[in-house]
C-alpha cells in the first residue's frame, strides 16, 4: 500500500481535510481574552464568597489567635494573603500596588478591619482582570523556573489564597469552630 492510499485509509477522507487539520487555526485574541476574564471573573467571584465565610466564622475575640509563636495569627493569614497578592500582581503587571500607595495594612488588626482588606483584595482583582490590556493578560513572564501567560499567573495568586483558607480552616477548628461544610472549588 502506497503512503497516499495509508492515509486516505487512516483517515477516511482524502488529504485535503488532513491537510486543513495540519495547519494552525488563527486565534481571536480579543474573543479569548473574553473567555479568559469571564473565567477569572468568576473564579475569582467564588474565591471572594469562599475567604469570607471561612474568615467571617471566627469570633473577634480569636482575629489575634495563632497555634505557635512563630505562627501568624488569623487575622496576619488574611493581611498576608492580601499584601502578597496585589505586590507581586503589581509588580508583574506593571501596575499600581494599593499597599504602597499610603494604605497601612499593618492598622488592619480587628475583624471588621481585616474583612475590609479582604474585600478590597477581591475588588482590586476585578479591576485588575477587567482593565489589564489583553497583549499584558497574554504575555509569557518566568513563574517558578518556567514561563507562563499572566492569566495563568492570577491563578497561580488565587491558588495561594486557597493555601490559607486551608491553614484558616485549621484555625478555626483549634478554636472550636466547625467551619461551614467543605466548601471546595
């Protein structure tokens, strides 16, 4: 059997579909830079809805609690989770950093203080995913040894919140607070 005959066979049409699956389709960037913030939108929606239930669960009383010295408190969880994010997304995207422009994260010690932060967080993550220009939201930048477009990268941020909703949680059991179901992804 001839090559030309091999893969009419193989592929049970003639080659010119096989030829057109050959060649790279042209992808509409601003169509999937749509796709790509309605999905971080959203992640990010259900994110926000996950860290407050799991922060607004502790009592006041415990916002200065943490199981060692060395450990962060509950309320340094969220004031960490909230400082790490927006500088290095800042510094990624090359865009203003709410914490060094005269806001003191260090003053948000109370649990209406710390909720307050947590929601600017998320409402600074909305800004950021809808106004980052979509060549900024596509290109390639080093992320733990390798490279990765910024979208993956607001992933990456979220990612690390769930890390300390997850120690939270941990938290508030050691202070007698079943947190509210497994709320998952």
């Amino acid at each position: 059997m001839n090559r030309l005959s091999f893969l009419k066979n193989l592929l049970g049409t003639g080659l010119l579909p096989a030829a057109a699956l050959a060649r790279p389709v042209p992808i509409d960037l601003e169509s999937e830079a749509q796709r790509v913030r309605r999905e971080l939108l959203e992640a990010w929606a259900r994110s926000e809805m996950l860290t407050l239930i799991t922060a607004t669960q502790m009592p006041a009383e415990s916002y200065d609690f943490k199981y060692t010295p060395e450990a962060m408190t509950f309320a340094e969880q969220w004031r960490h989770c909230c400082q790490f994010t927006t500088t290095l997304l800042a510094d990624r995207l090359g865009i203003a950093d709410p914490y060094k422009n005269g806001r003191d994260l260090s003053k948000a010690v109370t649990k209406q203080q710390v909720l307050d932060e947590v929601k600017a967080l998320y409402a600074f993550m909305r800004q950021t995913i809808t106004t980052i220009p979509d060549a900024k939201l596509f290109e390639q930048a080093d992320f733990v040894g390798g490279m990765v477009p910024n979208w993956r990268y607001l992933y990456a941020m979220e990612n690390h919140i769930i890390h300390h909703r997850g120690q939270c949680m941990v938290y508030l059991r050691m202070n007698g607070v079943t947190p509210e179901g497994y709320l998952g992804w």
